[in-house]
RNA sequence: GGUCCGGUAGCUCAGUUGGAUAGAGCAUCAGCCUUCUAAGCUGAGGGUCAUUGGUUCGAAUCCAAUCCGGAUCACCA
C-alpha cells in the first residue's frame, strides 16, 4: 500500500470514528501530497465534510488532526491551512522505509501473477524500411510490455509481419525490371533498405507510365488503373496466390533480405519478440469465422455472394466480411488472427499498439468479434497512438520524405559522440566504452523523446532541430545517475551495496526539505508504475523519473554527501542516493535506456 | 455530414477520483565551477487553460453548445 493510501485510509477510518452517525464515503476523502508552500507532507482536504458533519473546517480539521495524531504513529503533526489539513509523516517512517528498500533492485515490482497478456506492436510491411513513425510504434510496445511485466503480468511480446500483398509485389516487379540481380552484398546495401529503394523505383516507373499515358490523350483515372507495371504487380499478386514457384521464390528471396535488415534494427533498438505472426501464413484464417457467423445469423449474405454485418444499430454502417469471390478482406484476417492469438496462448488480454488512424478499424473488430460471442473479444484493448508527422505533413514513403530509423539511430549516436567531446568527457573511457556509451546516450535521448508524450497525442518531428540532451531528457537523467555512482566510486560503495551496510542506522537529526522530499518522491514509485501499467502510458514514468533526476540535482547542489555534516547525515544521503540511482536504472530499465556509471 | 481524438506560456509538453497562487523543459535575461561530474544549480520575465453557458463551497479537470486542427467512415492493407 502506498502512503498516500494509507494516509487517505487513516483519514477515514478516523472520520468514520469520530462522526459515526454521519455516512461518509471513502470517495469522498481526498488526500494531496502538500504543496511545496505549506508546512506538511500529505494534505487531507475538509471541504467535502463542512455540510454533512455542519461544523466549520477548522473545527473538523483540529478532530481529525488530534485523532489521526493519538491514534497511529504515522504522523508527528498537524496544521490547518484554510479548509486544508496538512499532515506531516514522522521522520522514523521515512528513515525505515529507506532502511527497509534502498538496496532493494526490484522496488515497485509486482511478483507473477496468472494474468497473460499479449502485446502486438511493430508489425511492418516488408516492403520498406522502418522509419520514425515505426519507432514510436516499437518503443511504445517495448516499453508496455516491460511495464506489464513489472506489474506482474505475464507478457507474450507479438510481431505481426505483413509480408505479402500488392505492396511487397510492386517491389519485386521493380527489382526484376531493374535491378540486373542486384542483392544486398552486392550493391552493399542494408536489405530492407534495398527493397524499399525497389517500392520507391516502382512508384517512379509507374508515375511516368501515367504521365505518359495521359500525354497520350488517356483520361488520368482510367491511366492509374491500366498502367502496365500496375497490371504487373496485380498479375503477380494473383500469382502469389496462386502458389506460383518463381513468385514464391523471388518473395521468399526478398523478404529474407528484409527480415535481415530488421533483425539489425531491431537488435540495434534493443528490442526482441516472443512470437512472430506472417499474414502469408494468417490470411486465410478467419473464413470459418465468418461461416460460423453466418450459421449463427449474426451475418447475411447478399445477392452476389458477398458476406456482411450490420452494425447499425451500434451507430455504424453495414461492413464486408467476405468478398462475392469468396477471398477475405483485412478485417477478415484479424478476426482470425486474434482468435488464433486468444487460442495460441490462452490470452486474458490482447494489446493491439496500432496508429490512432486505425480506431474505428479496431472498434469495427471488437464489436464483431463480441456479436459472434468470440471469447477473445472482451480482451482486446487497442494501444492507440498518434502518428509521427514532419512539419511539412504526414511522412510518405513512396515519396521518400520518411525519417529513416537507422539513419536517426545512427544520428543520435554521432550527437551523443559530438556533445561528449565538445564537453571533454571522454578520459578515462577505452574505445569501446566510448562507443557503448555514445549509444546508451544517444538511443537513450531518442527513445525518451518518443516515450515522454502521452501515446494518444500526435506528435511533430522536425528532423531539423536535433533531439536535445539537455532539460528534459533521458540524458538529464542518466547524468544524474553517473554523478551518484561517482559518489559510490569515491566511497568505495558498489551500486548495489549489501544491505547491512547501514544497518545499524538511527535517526536522530531531524530530515531537511530536500532530503525527506527525495524519499517521498521514492516511496511514490510503485504507485507510478502500477499508474503506467494501468493506463499503458510509459509517459508517466518518463516524468516521474525526471522529476527524481531533477530533485536529486537541487539535493546534490544543496547539501553534500561525502562532506555530510555528520556520519549518521552521511549515510542516510548514500541511503537516498543510492535508493535514487536503483529507482532511475529501474523505471529506465522497462523503457529500454540504460543508465552509465560514468559519462 | 456521422464517429473518435486533440486545443494549457513564443515552442514542446505535464497537470491524479474536481481542491490551495495552473507547473516543467526549450528559448530569452541575470547569477553560480578552488568544494561529491556545470550534460548541472539558483532566480526573473512569460497564461483569456480555444470560446460561451451550466453544475458547486470550489472547474484546466465534469455537462452542454460553439469555434479551430487531425483521423476515420473502401470488395486497400
């Protein structure tokens, strides 16, 4: 139980006893962390009580600030502030709980529970690179997972790849016309990079067979339908279908290029799947879905064969299912899929991290999934995020204005390699530590960046202003964790020290505002992660671990630790720091940065 | 047009089930390195919380209407 549980569980308890002819409702007890102006440490607020208990707040204030203080240990005084009851906690409940977790690694973890999640994210076409909007995509899924796992969910980390359809075909039509047999070693170009360069050639060819046509005289729609490349690539899809060997091959060759060039990202990311999903494998699932639904009544058939649903009594419209051809459309595939899912693993949820332009596809999924009593239904929950734009617009491939993902990876590194140099921090690093810690710096920043904004909000990049490293950032904070281990370094302290170290420990002096306010900020981080995992917001930790780093910066300035004013100050700062730099590492850790000893 | 999401400082964003004088960072200005790492610290200026109305002891937060921006409403995926 958190603190500030506990203070709004006395606070009641304690209202419950004092006025126990009147209901009050837990609801209705709200308790703050004090603002920084008052004297206290948590807030209960007295308003709500005025017309039910008719007493004046100060009265009730004083009763409740009495009873609160001789009936528990928990709190060493009161005062009242205009309607508000500021509670200040004893000194020995913040000494103990530092005591009792500042060696404690896990702090804030959850153990396993029986809950098994899945969480989808990435899920690429094969036909490009990943680019910046992808990177949201993939941090956020990264990060959510980890969260869910330290909130004790047991967590499958899905990849769902798009590998076949009229996308990947336009990139095999280009190459075949015009690569001469080019491959990745051969044209000594990252795979995945090579197939795009292919997307984007076909788009060229195809835009000058229209312009072409249209000088011709051919009406400009008309054109775009029976451009013969476009024809190609429709030709080959149909091929595909059909089992086609040499098509087969040739996108067998292809996408391996691509799944080679992915596995350098994504290792590069840091980050890793559990199971691996191919549209080529799942396409097809879902018809006996739709059967299914049909014998139910839940759909109908129309006159050319084609299957629907009506929602429109859910406010939406009448949605295909099945093509008159008897061939699936997209949603037809993830009906399947997410019940392939649910059965694969045994799921009690399904997170879908999907760009917000697809809510209403999401929502049409789940709905139809729930008419056709598809147990997987009720766990899907879609991780809707903004998507990344430049600000000229929307990125587009085809037209080449995306921010590449390794480029930018590739960027950040070279500017954490630039800052460190510029401020000469390099000495006392080997070649190696120097390349490890340019990309702990520099991943590190881009991640943040991603990861601070709350997921639902669009975001603007401009690929122009670099990311900073200064302010609110994740180097701002594994700065702060180097200057704590350069602490322990000095004390011959290890970062996780053992933890009798300061057993015995007592508290005499009373805390200062800076030291009780870093344990306070401490002792809030369960309930920040639980929050996180709660809502699907790594944000929230992205904030919460700056406001640490930011506290211990004002700390570190204020009042030193190796030169503390005693021994039993001194050591109850290690305890802080080292607490402090477990709890960056920790909350970091589950959005995939790490955090130097030195930097 | 329907549905959904957003609108908070010059810019990028926090802001808990409604609570005290709306907070950070960047940028600007003024200070702080002989003292545990200045990628830092301290301070200043900067606000019609899109607008209007309502609910109430109290609204950035809840409700209604309006304005602006975005997404979406395919036999594409």
């Amino acid at each position: 139980m958190t603190l500030a549980a506990l203070v709004k569980q006395a606070a009641f308890d304690a209202l419950k006893q004092l006025y126990p002819d009147t209901a009050i409702e837990y609801s209705s007890v709200t308790v703050n962390q004090t603002k920084p102006e008052f004297s206290g440490d948590y807030t209960v607020v007295l308003f709500p009580f005025l017309k039910l208990l008719r007493q004046k707040p100060d009265a009730i204030g004083k009763q409740l600030g009495d009873h609160l203080l001789g009936r528990t240990e928990l709190f060493a005084s009161y005062d009242i502030v205009a309607g508000f009851l500021n509670l200040t906690i004893k000194d020995s409940y913040w000494s103990t709980f530092l005591l009792n977790h500042y060696t404690q690694t896990n702090f804030g973890h959850q153990c396993k529970g029986d809950c098994r999640v899945m969480v989808e994210y990435s899920s690429p076409n094969t036909n490009k690179p990943l680019h910046f909007g992808h990177m949201r995509n993939i941090f956020l899924g990264a990060a959510v997972s980890e969260i869910l796992k330290a909130n004790g969910k047991q967590v499958v980390k899905a990849n769902l790849i798009n590998d076949r359809g009229i996308h990947i075909c336009k990139s095999m039509i280009a190459w075949e016309k015009t690569a001469n047999g080019a491959t990745p070693e051969s044209a000594g170009v990252k795979g995945d990079h090579l197939v795009g360069d292919y997307y984007v050639r076909f788009n060229d060819l195809y835009k000058a067979e229209v312009t072409e046509m249209v000088a011709a005289g051919k009406d400009e729609k008309a054109a775009e339908k029976e451009a013969p490349i476009m024809l190609e690539a429709q030709e080959m899809l149909r091929k595909w279908e059909a089992g086609d060997k040499e098509v087969r091959a040739l996108w067998e060759k292809m996408n391996g290029w691509v799944y080679k060039g992915f596995d350098d990202t994504y290792r590069k990311m840091g980050v890793s799947f559990d199971k691996m999903y191919y549209e080529s494998n799942t396409y097809l699932l879902g018809k006996k879905i739709v059967e299914d639904g049909l014998r139910k009544g839940v759909l109908f058939r129309k006159e050319d064969g084609s299957v629907w649903i009506d929602l429109k009594e859910d406010g939406l419209d009448e949605k295909l299912l099945l093509r008159g051809d008897g061939t699936s459309v997209y949603i037809t595939q993830d009906l399947g899929t997410a019940k392939l899912k649910y059965e694969d693993y045994k799921l009690h949820q399904s997170v879908y991290v999907i760009a917000d332009e697809q809510n209403y596809h999401i929502q049409v999924l789940k709905l139809i999934l729930s008419k056709l009593g598809e147990p997987c239904a009720n766990g899907i929950y879609h991780l809707s995020y903004g998507m990344v734009e430049l600000p000229s617009g929307r990125m587009k491939s085809r037209e080449g204005t995306v921010v590449d993902a390794d480029d930018m990876m590739a960027e950040m590194i070279a500017l954490a390699q630039e800052q460190t140099e510029a401020a000469g921090k390099t000495t006392g690093f080997s070649g190696d530590e120097l390349r490890k810690l340019y990309e702990t710096i520099g991943l590190g920043a881009l991640k943040f960046y991603l990861l601070r904004v709350d997921p639902k909000k669009k975001m603007i990049f401009d690929p122009k202003e670099s990311i900073d490293l200064h302010g609110y950032t994740a180097t701002f904070i594994q700065y702060a964790h180097a200057r704590i281990c350069s602490i322990l370094r000095k004390e011959d302290i290890p970062i996780v020290p053992d933890a009798s170290r300061f057993q015995s420990f007592h508290q005499r002096e009373p805390l200062l505002k800076l030291e009780k306010e870093m344990i306070l900020h401490l002792e809030q981080y369960p309930g920040i992660l639980a929050e996180a995992g709660a809502e699907f917001n790594p944000a929230s930790l992205c904030n919460y671990a700056f406001r640490l780093a930011q506290l211990f910066n004002s700390f570190y300035d204020a009042h030193s630790i190796s030169k503390a004013e005693n021994q039993e100050k001194k050591e109850l700062r290690l305890m802080i720091a080292i607490m402090a730099a477990s709890v960056m590492r920790h909350s970091m850790g589950l959005l995939g940065i790490r955090m130097p000893e030195k930097m």
